[in-house]
C-alpha cells in the first residue's frame, strides 16, 4: 500500500495524539491513509523514524506488526449507517474531528458527500480545514458540482473557496461568478461566511488571477468600504488577512 494519503489524515494530528482532549484516543484512521478496497487480512506497526538533526542520530524504533481484517460490506449495508451517521451528525469540534468525519470518509459517494457539505460551514476553522481537504476524496468534478451549489445557496467559506480556486496561484476561468457570488458576504453576520468571502477576494492577489480587471477594482472598493464591519464581525485571524489585503489592495484596482 502507498504511504501517502489525503491530507485531512494529517490535520487531525493534534488531537488524535492529545489523549485528554481526543474522544476516542485509541483510534487511528488508517483508511484516510490507505485505501482498503479489498476485503481480506493486512498487518499495520507504526515506525518512529530517527531525529535525522540529533547527533548521535536517535533510533528508528517500531512496534509490532498487527493485524487487521477488513470484511466485506454491501452498497445496502452503508446507505443504511450512513442514514443512521446523519441523524446523530454531532456540532462538537472534538467529536466531529476524532469520530463523525473520519468515519463518513474513504468511500467518495453521493451521501457522504451530503453529510460532509454542513462542516464546510462550522464555526470552528478547524473542522472546516478538514473538511476542507476531505473534498479531495471525491472526483473533482463531483465535488466542484456539489460546493458551487452550496455556494449559491449558503454562500462561501473558506473550505469552499480554496478548492474552486486550486490553491493561492491559480483560478479557474469562471472564478468571476463565483467571486460575484462571494463579495456581498463581506458585509454578512455571520464569521463564516464573511471568512469565505475574504478567502475569494484573496485569491485576486495571485499573480495567475484570472479574474476581470472590473471586478478587481470592485473587489478592491467593496473590501475597503467593508472593513470596519469585517473587523467588528470576524475572528483576529480573519482580521490580520483583512489587513494583509489592504497592504496589497494596489493590485486590485
């Protein structure tokens, strides 16, 4: 099996290793690492790989290896724990990061894809960087498909923004609908949504932007006439990007 994975595995490092904050300390998600596709019995030891900046170096030490059967399921089987998943979807960071997201993932179908959209808009920032990353388990046509939906109809945020932006360097052709659709919530009350917003009119700065010079320069007024309302709304983090922005607002207008 690969050794690399989708990078939501990493993001949840912090807490799986914190065994008084985690909810389930006992759990690793190794099917965020590697794909069991196939039924059947595989072996699994954790490796501490040496300091390679210690001298002397430290020793690589791992554990034994244990083993794990993987048993064969049904599409019935999972349609029916997810609809049970659903229905207890928990709001608490810990539990959403530590059981409910980690659990939904693996399988890119329509329904998971469902119960995983609501954690795009969380209030913890977080919980929306995980999931976030977790888009990247679908094809990307189907998760395009599914977050330019909940744009229209929820508005942005940050998850959202970066994969229809294909990270800071590069937008997508259409990047003008949906930086139209994203501008109005820099004024909304909700930190969420003004946090997407913000993530939008960031990826004007790129130098790869392909995002009108009109809408540039709107851009740019709109965020100006906005900030005292960002500033009186959002977290620090949202307040030091919002500054960021000012400092390069020339290359918006």
């Amino acid at each position: 099996m690969a050794a690399f994975g989708n990078p939501c595995g990493s993001v949840l490092r912090e807490l799986i290793m914190d065994p008084v904050r985690a909810t389930h300390p006992a759990r690793l998600p190794l099917h965020l690492q590697y794909r069991f596709d196939q039924p059947g019995l595989y072996e699994v030891r954790y490796t501490a790989m040496a300091e390679q900046d210690m001298f002397p170096p430290g020793p690589t030490v791992w554990t034994a290896w244990t083993p794990i059967e993987i048993q064969p399921g049904s599409p019935e089987s999972r349609a029916s724990w997810l609809a049970e998943m659903g229905a207890h979807a928990p709001t608490d960071k810990v539990e959403a990061l530590t059981d409910f997201l980690p659990s939904i993932l693996g399988i890119p179908d329509a329904e998971s894809l469902r119960l995983l959209g609501p954690y795009l808009y969380h209030p913890d920032e977080l919980v929306r960087r995980y999931a976030g990353a977790a888009l990247t388990y679908w094809p990307a046509v189907q998760a395009e498909a599914s977050v330019k939906e909940w744009l229209r109809t929820r508005g942005p945020s940050d998850g959202i923004i970066n994969l229809l932006a294909r990270g800071p360097f590069f937008a997508l052709p259409d990047f003008d609908s949906i930086l139209e659709i994203a501008l109005p919530y820099l004024r909304s009350d909700s930190p969420v949504l003004v946090a997407g917003a913000l993530e939008a009119v960031w990826h004007l700065t790129g130098a790869a932007s392909k995002a009108s010079p009109e809408l540039r320069r709107r851009a740019g007024e709109e965020l100006i006439e906005a900030q005292d309302h960002i500033r009186a709304v959002c977290d620090s983090g949202a307040a030091k990007q919002l500054d960021s922005l000012l400092e390069v607002l020339p290359t918006l207008r």
